[in-house]
C-alpha cells in the first residue's frame, strides 16, 4: 500500500515550490512598465521631485527682479504739482483726468502675462514629465515673484516722499509720482498665466501612459511555477 502523493501547490501561490523568485504579475507587462519585485516602479522619486520643484520655485521667483526692472522702465509716468497753501505744500494731480496710473497697472500686468507665458512654456520644456510638486512650486515661485517685480520698481523708481520731492522741484513744478499698483490683483496675472500654459502643454504633448486595454501591444502570457514533478505546476 503506497502512502498518497502530496498534491503539487495550485498557480496562484505566491511563491515557488523550490524557492525561487516570484513571477511578476502579468499587468506589469501588459501596461508596458519597469516591474520591480519590491512593488515599486521606476520613477523620478519623491526627494527627486521635490529637489526639482525647489529649484525652480526659486529660479522663477527671481526672475522677477527682471519684471520689477521692465515695469520700472516701461511705465509711463504720474506727474504732479506742488503748491503751498496757508503755509503746508499740498500735492496733487497735474492732469486729473489722465490715464497714467491705470497705465502704470497696465504694463505691470502685460509684462506678468507675458513672464506667465515664457515661465510656464520653459519648465514645461525643462521638466517635461511634469508633478504635482512642480506646479505647485511654478504658482508659487511665479506669485512670489510677482510681489519682487513690485518691490523692485517702487524701489527704483522715485522716492516715495512726495512732500520732499514737491520742495525739491518748486512751487508749480512737474515733477514724477512713486510708481504704485493700484489694483493688486494684477499680482496674479503671472502665476495664474504660468500655470494655464503649463497644464495645457502637459496636456497636450506631455507624456502619456500606455492603454492597458490596447489590442496593438504584445500579449506576455503569464509564467507560472514549475511543479515538483519537473512538469508545470497547472
């Protein structure tokens, strides 16, 4: 009478008869990416992307420096008086029905869509792959250099004393106001610019992942362990 014969382990198990290496899942070949046996699967890495959306969260940013020297250059200028009365200068506008000031708004705002464009256009090019850390890092970096572009104008342009500078010039003199926003919501034409041509450019020639349910890709059928018989285990 002979004793029975351990039957073999049914395919699924998830490990071999003899110890060997566990087959990789058949959807890693069917998706068409790197398997790794851990459960992970290749990729920039988090500390990677994180480094990446550091840098250019600070390169952006600075960039506005340029904007704050361009705005400063190009805006027009608000001329005002200076007059004295009952001994105390008083200063106001030489044209009050100019347009000056929404100008000054104005260019602030055209450079900002115009730095949203390029900005978003050159870490898309850079960094093709793209991260939720990295367009986060584009909206900050953008908005944060919205507010340098500001500070660096007024900074350059002229003092913010008008009293000093109407004793300056004369009773009667034209002289130039301070350079100032006064619709600060201009502060979001870059990064909300930056961020739309960005999304559509990822959108439309980022990468993309393969379609699992592509009939055109090639069919890996699964492999499953030897049995303990020198046969397949099936």
């Amino acid at each position: 009478m002979t004793a029975p014969l351990t039957p073999p382990p049914p395919p699924n198990e998830h490990s071999s008869s003899h110890g060997g290496p566990v087959p990789p899942p058949v959807g890693a070949y069917a998706v068409g990416t790197a398997y790794d046996p851990h459960g992970e699967q290749d990729g920039p890495g988090m500390l990677t992307e994180a480094r990446q959306a550091a840098v250019t969260l600070v390169a952006v940013a600075l960039s506005g420096a340029l904007l704050g020297v361009l705005w400063w250059w190009l805006a027009p200028s608000v001329p005002l008086v200076g007059d004295v009365v009952d001994g105390s200068w008083v200063v106001y506008l030489k044209d009050s029905e100019g347009e000056q000031a929404v100008g000054v708004d104005g260019t602030f705002m055209l450079l900002a869509l115009g730095f949203g464009v390029l900005s978003g256009l050159a870490v898309f090019l850079l960094r093709r792959r793209g991260g939720v850390p990295l367009v986060v890092a584009l909206g900050v970096g953008a908005f944060l250099g919205s507010l340098l572009a500001w500070r660096v104008g007024v900074w350059l342009g002229p003092g913010q004393d008008v009293v000093a500078h109407a004793r300056e010039a004369g009773k009667g003199a034209t002289f130039s106001a301070p350079l100032k926003l006064g619709a600060k919501g201009v502060w979001l034409a870059w990064p909300f610019t930056a961020l739309v041509v960005h999304l559509g450019l990822t959108g439309l020639f980022g990468p993309r992942d393969p379609d699992p349910y592509d009939r055109h890709q090639p069919y890996h059928p699964p492999q499953f362990p030897r049995g303990p018989y020198g046969g397949d285990s099936a």
